[in-house]
C-alpha cells in the first residue's frame, strides 16, 4: 500500500504499490488493468470530479480517427489553414516558433510510410478498447451509455470528398466499416439534418457515449469497489531513488515502488523533474451545449468536414466541439473557432440557445501523434501512459491493459513497441 508518511522519515514504499497519477480517461484505464492485475494501486487526482479533457471530447469511440492530422495529406491543406482560411486550425505565431522542433518533428512524420505504421498501430489500440470499452460498462452497469449507431462524415462538395480519399483508403485498409451515403440516403438515415449535402461517409463500426465524465466515473467506482483507493491531490513534486519514488502534495508525502504518470497534457509538470520530459504540444479544442426544438433528434454524432466541427447528442444537450488552436496550454480561453462554427452547425441542425459558457481542453500531442505507453528505460519504475491527442477516449482502455500486461511482464495482447517512450530518449 502507499504509505503517508512526515517530511523527514525513510522511504518506505511496499513492494508492488504503485501509484497513478491522474484519473482521466487513461489513469482510470491503468489504475483499473494494474488492480486486475494483482498490483495494490493508488489512483490520484487533484479533482474530485472529472472536469478536464475526459470531461470535454466529443466522447466518439472512433474507429475512423486512427489517421493522425499530421499524415502525408496535411502538405496540401496546410498552407490554408496556416493563411487562416479553415477554421479548423488556429494559431499563436510565437507558440509555434518557440516549439518549433516539435512542429518540424511533427511535419516530418506527416508522409504515406509513416501514416500505415501509425493507423495500424493506433488501430489495434482502438479496436481493442471498443472491446474492453463495452465489457466495462457492462460492469458498471451503465451500457445504456453507449450509442452503436456510428458517426458521420459531411461533405458539402465533391471536391472535399475527394480530398478524403486518401483517408477513406487507410481506413479500408484498417477494416473500418464505411458506408458512402448519397444526399437522399443520408436524409433518410438522419432525417434532422436540414442543410443539403453532397454526401456523406458513415462509419458504422464507430460508436459513441452520452457523457464521456460519467462514463470515467463509473470505471473508477468499479476501481473503488474492488478495493482501489481514490485519493483526491494535487502532486506538485516527485523525487526518484532507489527504493522507489516519493510524491509531495501541499500537506503530505506520499511513497511508492512504481509510478504511472497518466495526467495528460500536465504530464510533463512532473516529467520534467525526472529529467524525462516529452515533447508535447497542448492542440487546445472548445465545446458548448445547446438546447434544441427539432422535431428529430440525431442518432449518432456528426462531423461536419467543411463546417469545421463535430456535434454530438450529449445527456447535457447537444455538444457543439470545435477544431484545433495551437497555443500554450494555460493561455486564456479565447473561444473564437468555436463562435466561427456555430452558424454553420445551426444551418445543419436548429441548435438553440446555449447551455452553459464555452469549456477549454488540451490536448496532449506527441510529435509521431503515438501515445507513449511504456517503461522509462533511464528511471526504473517510472511508467507513462500519456500523449493521446486527439483519441484518448478512444485508446484509453487498451492503454491500461497494454501497461498492466508490460508492467506484469506478460504477454501484451497488441506490439507494444511503437509506443515505446523510449523513441524520445
Ligand atoms: C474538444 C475535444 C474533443 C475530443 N473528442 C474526442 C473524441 O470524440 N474521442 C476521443 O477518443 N478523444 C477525444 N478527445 C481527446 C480525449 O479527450 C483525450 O485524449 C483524453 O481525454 C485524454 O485523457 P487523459 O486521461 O490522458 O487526460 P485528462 O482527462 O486531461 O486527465 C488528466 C488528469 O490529471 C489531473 N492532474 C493534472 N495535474 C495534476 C497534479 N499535479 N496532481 C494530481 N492530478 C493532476 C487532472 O485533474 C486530470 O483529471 C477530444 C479532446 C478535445 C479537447
């Protein structure tokens, strides 16, 4: 068990406890594998309630984004959105310039050999928790959650439709199950759309959830019920030694063999003074809630390719998601992609007023848009499971099983080599 201990006495950290530090979509998912697996695991947030970027995403279990945004396509299209013309895409110049090693290891990955080793490798990530996805909330007794009616993709030309092609051909490849829809097809799969497109793609492998943050929730209460403990913290400094690591909060210490650090874009707050820090970026990203008075309700969420956003049915009301603004992670908000989209998912569906104010999440991107899953070769004991831009709901619980089955030395069930953290340092 972890222990609590006062600032001066020894370490005294119990074989087999490890620690993991965030309860998001992904620390939930290894505090869950690593108890499953026989560890005695201590799960720690500073938040009680799950507010952050497993709060926020437009909780699409996607099959179809296995296609990182930096693929070989990204050379054509990103001369535009640099120029500000898709609002897809925003920027801070100096952002950009002062990471500027990330981008350029960002772009080089952005070419057809590279995209095939990383759909194949995100793919096996993503089918598998699908998988383990529908066996937890099964457990958790909230299967009602899950929504198997798949997700859209609008094209108002023909013209973006071919730019997808690329795309579409990875993905068959992957054995995603697609469907193309013509305009009269579509209508009548989701007869509430009321804007006219040209046609659409539907993934019907994909599915989707009600409320990504109870979905969390739940997978913690079975981590809690089987015996897990659920500390709420805020670690503000870890040091490592041979016998293990010691974390501090701002009125404890705390002592453990093995740590998980799964706290998403703050990851490297903690990394850094373990000289293991990633080379993250925060490709930041806006919701808001509206309410509606359509007559028909969407059946499965919808991303609208020309528009620039996703639009989800969420238990809160329908959860307008907006692209992606690169920019430092604790900037303040500034919710302008999002007011851009707003028109063009009211000309798609009659969204009315506004739930609650715009929410900021971030999301944490490594430059090969891999999540690292893995042990820290330089500093034992240390394992990450962070990185997971824009799928973390989608990759989060074979992520804990791939960490569990490494950190029990068994048989993974997918190659775990290219999420090696290792390819950093
Ligand atoms: C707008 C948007 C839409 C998205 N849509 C989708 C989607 O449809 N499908 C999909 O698969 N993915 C989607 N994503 C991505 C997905 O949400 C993320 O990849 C995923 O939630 C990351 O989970 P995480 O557990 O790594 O991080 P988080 O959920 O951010 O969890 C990190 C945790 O660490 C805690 N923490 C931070 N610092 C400390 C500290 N010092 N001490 C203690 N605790 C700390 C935080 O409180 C937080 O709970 C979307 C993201 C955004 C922003």
């Amino acid at each position: 068990m972890l222990q609590d201990q006062t600032r001066n006495s020894a370490n005294l950290a119990a074989p087999d406890s490890v620690c993991v530090l965030g309860a998001g979509i992904v620390g939930v998912s290894c505090a869950l594998e690593l108890q499953r697996q026989g560890f005695q695991v201590t799960l720690i947030d500073r938040s009680e309630a799950v507010i952050e970027t497993s709060y926020g995403n437009a909780g699409v279990l996607a099959t179809s984004s296995v296609l990182p945004m930096n693929n070989a396509r990204l050379w054509k299209s990103v001369l535009p959105m640099l120029l500000g013309r898709s609002p897809s895409l925003r920027y801070q110049a100096s952002y950009l310039l002062r990471n500027s090693r990330w981008l350029a290891r960002f772009m080089a990955n952005a070419n057809q050999a590279s995209d095939s080793h990383r759909v194949a490798a995100l793919n096996s990530l993503v089918r598998q928790s699908m998988t383990l996805h529908q066996r937890w909330l099964q457990q958790a007794g909230c299967e009602q959650r899950l929504r198997t009616t798949g997700w859209l993709k609008l094209y108002s030309t023909q013209n973006s439709f071919e730019a997808a092609a690329y795309e579409r051909r990875l993905l068959t490849t992957a054995g995603v199950d697609m469907q193309i829809l013509s305009c009269e097809e579509l209508h009548q799969l989701e007869p509430g759309l009321q804007q006219t497109y040209h046609c659409a793609t539907w993934i019907k492998d994909t599915a989707s959830v009600d409320n990504p943050a109870q979905v969390a929730l739940a997978y913690r209460q079975l981590f809690i019920d089987a015996g897990g403990q659920f500390r709420v913290a805020d670690v503000h400094r870890v040091k490592h030694s041979s016998l293990g690591f010691e974390l501090c909060t701002f009125d404890a210490q705390l002592n453990c063999e093995k740590l998980v650090i799964a706290l998403g874009p703050w990851s490297n707050d903690l990394l850094s003074q373990l000289d293991c820090k990633l080379p993250m970026a925060y490709e930041r990203g806006y919701h808001q809630h509206f309410s509606t008075s359509a007559q028909q309700p969407l059946n499965r969420p919808i991303h609208d390719v020309d528009g620039s956003y996703v639009l989800t049915p969420m238990e809160q009301g329908y959860r307008l998601s907006s692209g992606v603004e690169l920019k430092e992670r604790d900037a303040p908000p500034s919710p302008v992609q999002l007011e851009a989209v707003i028109p063009n998912a009211r000309r798609a569906f009659p969204l009315d007023h506004p739930l609650d104010q715009p929410w900021l999440g971030r999301r944490p991107t490594l430059p090969d848009a891999l999540p690292a899953i893995g042990e820290v070769q330089h500093c034992p004991g240390l394992w990450l499971a962070t990185g997971h831009h824009h799928i973390g709901f989608s990759t989060g619980p074979a992520t804990g099983q791939l960490l569990a089955q490494l950190m029990s030395a068994k048989q993974a069930d997918i190659t775990a080599a290219p999420f090696s953290p290792n390819r950093f340092f």
